[in-house]
C-alpha cells in the first residue's frame, strides 16, 4: 500500500509558487505609471492658477455683452417711439426722441476729432431757436452731423443751413464736462476739443447739461451714424472667444508639457505584443 506523499508544511522548504513576485511588481508598475502622468509640477501649477481665470474673463466678456444687448434694446425701444414736441417735455432722458419747430442761428462750432470711416472730420454744433416772444424762446444746442476735414487744418468746412424755420427731428443726449459757471468762453466758428462750460454757459441754452442729436431723416442733418455705446456686444462676444481660445491652448499646452501623455499613449497604442512564455 503506498502512502499519499504528503503536502508542503507552511513554513516548510517549499519552493514558491512564483506568482506572488510578479504580482507585487506588476502593482509597483502600475502605481508608478499613474504618478509619472504629471512630469512637471511647477508648470501644472502655473496652469492651474491661470486656467480658471481665462475662464472667469471669457465668462465676464459674454456677460458685458448681456449688457450691452439689454442697453441697445432699452435704446431701439425709446428711440422707435414718436418724437415729442419740445414745448412739452417736463424731464429730460437720454434718448427721448424730441421734435422742434424754429430756426438756426449764426452760432455754430466744430468739434474736433470726430472719426466716420476712418476718416477725420468734426461734428457740428449749432445753436437753435424755438418758440416766440409771445411763448417764450429756447435755445438749444444741436449736433447737425459730421462734416470731413481738409487737408489743411487752418481751414475749416464751409457750414450751410438754411435761414428759413424749419422742423427737425432728433434725440436728447447729455453734454459731457459742462460747467454753468465757467468764466471763459469759446467764440462762435471756432474749433473746440469738447462741449463744456466754455460752449454752453454764454449761449443761454434751456438746459446747458443736454445738445439735441439730429436723426438722419432731418433734412438739416450731415453725416450722423451715431455710435450709441463705445463697444458693441459683438466685440464683447469675439474677447470671450479669445479668452477661451486661450484657456484651450493653455490646456493643451499643460497636456503636452507638463505630463507624459504622449509616452502613455504611445506604450498603449503602439506598444509591440510579448511573446508568450
């Protein structure tokens, strides 16, 4: 009768399996692998901070341009209602369309600097005179248009309007810098840099702090195309797009160089078989 040989005590002279070597350094490797992913701390430092606020900035250009969208709307609304008799306005806004029955007179400025196209000119400033003795007279300042410059400065454009009463049209803006109270005063025909105290206060206007802009339909009006806001909410709209443009790239940047994505990729993807053993 044969005895059935009897298995290895634990703690005995068995040999071991040899499975459990090559597990630990198949962990070992795997742990290693995942912390090599970031190759250079520093830099993903960096980007981490200035991530985020690529996308803080990209967020705040959409929401000006919200904003500008909402003033723009508020701006069409006022600006497509009936223009109201100036006789008849208690409270001057911006923006109110206004009508006005009376006659220019002799006093008008160019302001200077005033762009259309690229091209240099001035917009002029000229005084209108409305009501009668009988029901009181008003002045008031007007922004006739925009009329280009010559290739001298020392000559300014020729002013034409008509002698005649007439009907215009336009909308109430303020009047930027004006000081009642200035004690110098810009003479009639001149070039002048900006509307304040030195235009407004010796021309005895009804409201010194507001100048009539001409709509483009009044047949008194130059060149208008008034800009209503400094910046349109298209522009707004392509910054966003450059700040997350950025926030792209940087990402990309950071994948790139500061981590050993291409290595795992390519030991993952291109990595020959091992032969069995």
């Amino acid at each position: 009768m044969t005895v059935p040989n009897k298995s290895p005590e634990k703690g005995g002279n068995a040999l071991p399996s040899g499975t459990r070597t090559p597990s630990m350094e198949a962990g070992e490797s795997s742990q290693a692998a995942s912390v090599a992913f970031i190759r250079s701390w520093p830099l993903s430092i960096l980007c981490l901070c200035l991530f985020p606020l690529l996308l803080g900035l990209g967020n705040w250009q959409l929401q000006r341009a919200q904003e500008k969208q909402q003033i723009l709307d508020k701006v069409d609304a006022r600006l497509s209602s009936q223009p109201v008799n100036i006789s008849e306005l208690d409270t001057p806004q911006i923006y109110t369309p206004v009508r006005l029955l009376g006659f220019y007179t002799d006093e008008y400025f160019y302001l200077d600097n005033r762009t259309r196209n690229g091209r240099v000119g001035y917009e002029i400033l000229q005084v209108f005179e409305t009501g009668s003795r009988r029901t009181g007279k008003a002045r008031w300042l007007i922004n006739r248009g925009w009329v280009p410059a010559g290739g001298d400065r020392t000559q300014l454009p020729e002013v034409a309007y008509p002698l005649a009463a007439k009907v215009i049209t336009g909308f109430l803006y303020p009047s930027r810098g004006v000081d009642s109270g200035a004690n110098h005063s810009a003479v009639p025909h001149a070039r002048i840099q900006q509307l304040d105290g030195a235009v407004s206060a010796p021309l005895r206007l009804a409201h010194p702090q507001w100048h009539i802009r001409l709509s483009a339909d009044s047949d008194t009006a130059l060149l208008t195309d008034w800009q209503l806001i400094s910046t349109k909410p298209q522009k707004h709209r392509g910054y966003a797009v450059q700040w997350f443009s950025m926030a792209v790239a940087l990402f990309l940047l950071w994948l790139l160089a500061a981590t050993n994505v291409r290595r795992l990729v390519r030991e993952k993807w291109f990595k020959k078989p091992t032969e069995q053993t």
